[in-house]
C-alpha cells in the first residue's frame, strides 16, 4: 500500500494546484475581456477533450500507465506554465488552445492514474476503502486550493498563482517516477481493435450504461457550476476573490466529506441505494442555488458538493471493482466520454445563463438536470445487476493470446 499512498499524496499536491486554475483562469479572462461568457467556456475548453477519450483508452491498456501518467502530468504543467505569457499579449484564442492541451493531457494521467494505477497497487479486497481515501484526500485538497488561490491572487496576481499551479504538475509527474511499472498485458491487436473491444464491454453492460447516463445528466448542469458560482460572485455579488475562493472551499470540504461517508452510508446495501442516495442529496442541493440570498446559494452549493463527493467515491469503486483489469483503459475511457464530455455543453449551458440577474435564472439548468438524473438511476433501482459478460471477456483475452 506504500506506492498507493505515494500516489495519492502527489495527486493531492497536484489538485491543490491544479484548483489554482479553476478561480485563476476565469479571473483572469474577467480582468482582460471583461467577458463572462469566456470564463465560463474556459471549463469548456479543459473538458472537451475528453469526447475523444475512447480513442486515447487503448494506448493507456498498451502501454506502461505509470509512464503514460507522469507524461500527463508534465504535459498538463507546460501547459499551464505558457498562460501568463499568452494572457500577457492578449492572446485569448492561444490561452483557450493551452487549455484545450491540458484538457487532452489531463484524460490520460486521470484514466491511467485513476483507474490504472490504483486498482494495480491495491489488492481487490479494500478498493473500496481505498477509493474512498483516495477520493476523500484529493478533495480535501481541492478544500486547500480555492482558499490558497484566493489569498495568493489577491496578494500578487493571477501570473503567480499560474506558475504555482504549473510547478504541482511537475512535482507529481517527478514522483510517478518512483512508483512501480504497470505494463499491461503485451497484446498485439491494433488500437481499432482494442477500441471496438472496449465499446462492445460497455454496451453489453447495462448497469454501467444507467450509471453513465445518471452522471452525465448531472454533469449536464453541475459540470460548469464552480466557475459560474464564481462569475456570479464576482460580477453580481461584487464578492473579492479571497471570499470567493473560502466559498468554493466550503463546498470542496463538504465534496470531501461525502467521499468520506459514502462507504459508511447504507452500510450492507448495494451500491445502486447509495448512489441513488448522494444523488438525491446533491439535487437536493442544487434547489437552494435557486434562492436570491447569496448565502442560501453557498449553502446550496455545499449541500450539493456533499452528494456529488458521495457519488464520486462510490461510483469510483463500482467501476474499478467491476470493469475487468485489461479492458479498465478502454472502458472507463467511454464512461468519461459522456460523464465529463457534458461538461463542456454544461459551459455552453450556463455560459448563456451566466449574464441573467437572479440565482433562479442562472442555476436553474443545474437544479433540473440534478432531478433528471435521480429519477433516471432511481427507476432502475429495482433491477438486477447483471454480471460480466464472460464470452466478450474470453474473446478479447483469446485475441491478445492468438494475436
């Protein structure tokens, strides 16, 4: 367990600056386009990547996930480290397509570290705690983040916190260094091949196809929120970014609250109540974000963050449990298509909203997908889970040992 705790303490490092970037960038675009609409869309251009993530899941199944992660992370702080400069000459179009690499690099180091290197460096028997730890320390960290992000822009600027943000990539991708390989399976079938492999598994798994639909209707609305709560705060409530940065930070703590009760909720249940609980909880929510008060909407977005943490963590180990190791890249590459590919068109979403006058008018997309995506796990409730496929399982390990 010592390289999963390695692991997931440079991932914390990593999240407490990478959540540099989520009050950073639209503060910034705020500063030099006096636009809404761009800081909104930035989140549009970090996620949108991840609608090509079924193409990437095969190279993450083929090769070392270790290194595939470490180069991610590198990646993703190059990328960071040039936004200043591009920002500095006003170079907008650039600072979106910077963002848009990250977004791209960022779906490799989280699907080979999430969902590759932690089922490899825990045994079966206590993923489910360790998804919860892992889970619960990343959004403690995304508690530290806001807060510090706040204080650092306020006391010297957004190049700073920037640069920052940047220097916590490298420092997890140097740590990946010291974490053992994780080489799959040598295979010699194309990418093509492990690719219609791992949509094949998908389709023939009903309750991973439920479980998708439910979050990414969630993500819908929820996906854009943090940076519209912060456009609001700071173009309607005239809140200063330290203020800001303690709101988002209350909701992180809560996030990582959730995560941490998830495997302690229902205990003895299946995991469908669960997740049909934290779901519930976060649509919750997402109802008081349409009270006028700007406090009620800050305990809104806490109540939410509490389920959303809830669901992360058991959805989490729901899929690092049930997805076969060899297919983990492919599959959970299709699952983040949908999930986080809405989160894109929830920028788009509350992009249009964002300038309206009211929390009603603003949030409302979040508190109406919230609801849709209870009701659309809450009907299947009462089916059964159906098991692995075995024949596809045989066909595509019988393929790579043929091959």
């Amino acid at each position: 367990m010592r390289a999963f705790w390695l692991l997931t303490w440079a991932s914390a490092v990593s999240t407490v600056g990478n959540t540099f970037l989520y009050i950073a960038i639209p503060w910034a675009l705020l500063e030099s386009t006096d636009s809404s609409l761009l800081a909104v869309l930035s989140v549009a251009a970090q996620t949108a990547p991840y609608l090509v993530a079924p193409f990437i899941g095969p190279l993450i199944d083929r090769y070392d996930r270790r290194f595939l992660y470490a180069a991610g992370e590198l990646i993703q702080g190059a990328s960071v480290a040039v936004i200043p400069l591009l920002l500095a000459y006003d170079q907008v179009a650039a600072v979106f397509g910077a963002l848009f690499l990250l977004g791209l690099a960022n779906v490799v180091s989280d699907v080979a570290g999430d969902y590759g290197l932690i089922p490899a460096l825990v045994p079966r028997d206590k993923l489910d705690k360790a998804s919860s730890q892992f889970t619960s320390i990343l959004l403690v960290a995304r508690f530290v983040g806001p807060a510090l992000a706040g204080f650092t822009i306020a006391a010297v600027g957004t190049t700073w916190a920037l640069e920052i943000d940047a220097a916590t990539f490298v420092f997890t991708a140097l740590v990946a260094v010291f974490l053992p390989k994780v080489k799959p399976q040598e295979v010699t079938t194309s990418l093509s091949t492990m690719l219609r492999e791992g949509i094949a598994y998908f389709r023939a798994r009903p309750d991973l196809r439920r479980l998708t639909m439910a979050v990414a209707l969630y993500n819908l609305g929820a996906g854009a929120l943090e940076p519209t709560l912060l456009t609001v705060g700071g173009d309607q409530w005239n809140w200063s970014p330290t203020a800001l940065g303690v709101a988002v930070s209350c909701g992180a703590v809560a996030a990582a609250l959730g995560a941490w009760l998830s495997p302690r909720a229902l205990v003895g249940d299946n995991r469908r109540r669960q997740v049909t609980l934290w779901l519930g909880i976060a649509a919750v929510g997402s109802v008081g974000l349409l009270v006028s008060a700007p406090l009620a909407v800050v305990i809104g977005f806490c109540i939410l963050c509490l389920g959303e943490g809830g669901v992360n963590a058991a959805t989490m180990a729901y899929r690092q449990q049930e997805i076969p190791d060899e297919l983990a890249g492919r599959v959970n590459a299709v699952i983040r298509t949908f999930i986080t590919g809405a989160v894109p068109i929830s920028a788009l979403l509350l992009g249009l909203t964002v300038n309206l006058t009211g929390s009603l008018q603003v949030f409302f997309p979040v508190t109406v997908t919230a609801l849709l995506a209870v009701g659309v796990w809450a009907f299947a409730r009462d089916r059964a889970r159906p098991k692995p496929e075995p024949d596809l399982i045989s066909a595509t390990t019988d393929t790579r040992a043929g091959a």
